[in-house]
C-alpha cells in the first residue's frame, strides 16, 4: 500500500551525531561486470551509457565503457575521498565482485562500506520468488568471499518484487535503499517486523550526465549537489535530514568531471554540519535512536 504522507510535519526526534544537521551518504555504485554482454555469454547487449546505440552482435565499444571504471576510475575515485577522509558505500553487484574481487577488498580496507546491489545489474521486474532468493543469496555469497563480511544493505537496480524486502529480512539484511520518497529514513513493517529504509536519490546522482544531460559539466553537477546539501542544512535543525549522492565509476570517473566531485568535498567541510557516514552507519544510528513508532 502507498504511502502519500510519510512523517508530513511531524519528523522524529533523532539527533545526528556531534549536532550535524545532515547525514551525508555517497554511494559509489559498482555495476562493471555485471552488464548484460554478447562477449560474456549473454543474449544482448546493455545498453545504457552516453553512447545509445543498440548492436545485436558483439559491441566491444560498450564494454570498453564500462571497463574503464574498473581500470582507472576506481583508483581516482579511492584516492580522493581518501585525500579528504570521505567513508563511501561501495554498492556492488555480485557478479561484479566476482570479477573483481580486488576492487571491494581494496575499498573495504580503505574502511568503506560494501552493500548489496543485486547479481547481476537488473530489474528484479517480474522476478519469481525462487529466483530472486537465489540472485540475493548469490550476491551475499559474492561480497562474504570477497570482504569475509555479507553485506547488511541492498539496492536493487529499478524496481524491486513484492517479495525483495521479506527476502532482504530471511537473509540478514539491516537496510534496503528501493525507495525515493523521502529525505528521512523510515520503517516499514515486513511480516509484522519494523524493516528500515534508507531513501535514494536520482537527482543528486551522476547518472543525470547520461540520462538527461541535466550535468554537462563537473562543475554543474556538483552546484547541484551543494545546493540539495545548503537546502537541507536550512531544515536541518528541525528535521533529520539525510542526502544520498549517487555515483558510477565509469561516470563521475572521468577526469573532465572529477573536479566537481571534489568540490562536494570542499563544500560539505567549509560549510560544516554535515555528518558523513557509510550507510550502514546511518542505518545503525537510526535504529538505536529512533523513538518507537517512527
């Protein structure tokens, strides 16, 4: 059933930590890999990059897209938020992970958090129960080989099943991410159990320079970010507010934009208040804060 009202004008009272008045979580998706590719086996090719052009046969410039954020955008990525002391969450597909395994073990060491981004990259859209249990059961058994540690947050790629979060709860799942409807986070009851959602975002996300063209440059994409961050801080002393920034290796990785994702992290540290976090601690917080019946 859809909720039209959420906590309306009435938010709980949960305090972020040190008096932040924003919870700041980037999300760094790690999808390479897990496309669908003729060169792998699969039926067809994806599709969805700066270039759309559909081929039928084997499309080597596609995968050389995506291969990029595994080859040198990772690495770029990494460092800077280390220059800055920036925890993200790796959101990782499985398959991904597989693949390369280096990629989590290296960013878990760097004290990051690796979350769940289902098997392979896809909707769960019509997915029958057995096999989403499986490609969730798959993707935990992935990110456990890699890290010795399963994942305790998902975010399936569109849409979820009416099924996923019942799932994410019988296999140990803390948080799931499937929701856009909020700058807060919010329980929702799952078999008569509270279940914790943290909202995402498609607007403070990098995937807006392919999508929509909404970002043409760092410097564009990131006044958008810092202007959702300001807009908050204003709110932030009434409301626990929480900004998801998304990000894609292949993405934000590219030179041409990586100034803009560091001037994110110049404006969050001169503009103070801002308490960045991994999602898993965000999710921890909140539910060792929040008043019952949040």
């Amino acid at each position: 059933m859809r909720d039209l009202v959420g906590y309306g004008n009435r938010p709980p009272a949960v305090a972020w930590p040190e008096g932040a008045r924003v919870a700041v979580s980037f999300v760094l998706n790690f999808e390479e890999g897990a496309e669908f590719s003729i060169a792998d086996g699969d039926a067809f090719n994806e599709s969805v990059y700066e270039v759309i052009d559909q081929q039928s046969v084997l499309d080597p410039c596609i995968d050389s897209h995506f291969e990029y954020g595994t080859r040198v955008a990772y690495w770029r990525i990494a460092d800077l938020a280390e220059q800055y002391g920036v925890p993200m969450t790796v959101s990782a597909c499985g398959r991904a992970v597989e693949r390369s395994p280096w990629l989590v073990q290296d960013a878990a060491r760097r004290g990051h958090e690796i979350a769940a981004h289902g098997f392979r990259w896809e909707t769960h859209a019509g997915m029958a129960l057995e096999d989403e249990r499986r490609a969730i059961a798959a993707t935990v058994d992935a990110i456990r080989g890699a890290v010795g540690k399963a994942p305790v947050g998902w975010h399936t790629r569109s849409v979820r099943t009416g099924n996923t979060r019942a799932l994410l709860r019988e296999q140990g799942f803390l948080y799931d991410s499937d929701a856009y409807n909020d700058d807060t986070p919010y329980f929702v009851d799952v078999g008569g159990a509270r279940h914790l959602v943290l909202p995402y975002t498609f607007d403070t996300n990098d995937m807006q320079f392919q999508h929509s063209n909404r970002f043409d440059t760092g410097a564009s994409f990131a006044a958008y970010v810092c202007d959702g961050y300001d807009w908050l801080h204003r709110e932030g002393d009434r409301f626990p507010r929480m900004l998801s920034i998304g990000l894609h290796l292949r993405m934000i990785g590219r030179p041409a934009r990586m100034g803009g994702l560091e001037r994110i992290f110049q404006h969050l540290a001169q503009r103070k208040g801002a308490w960045i976090a991994t999602r898993e601690q965000i999710a921890r917080h909140w539910i060792d804060n929040a008043p019952a019946g949040a």
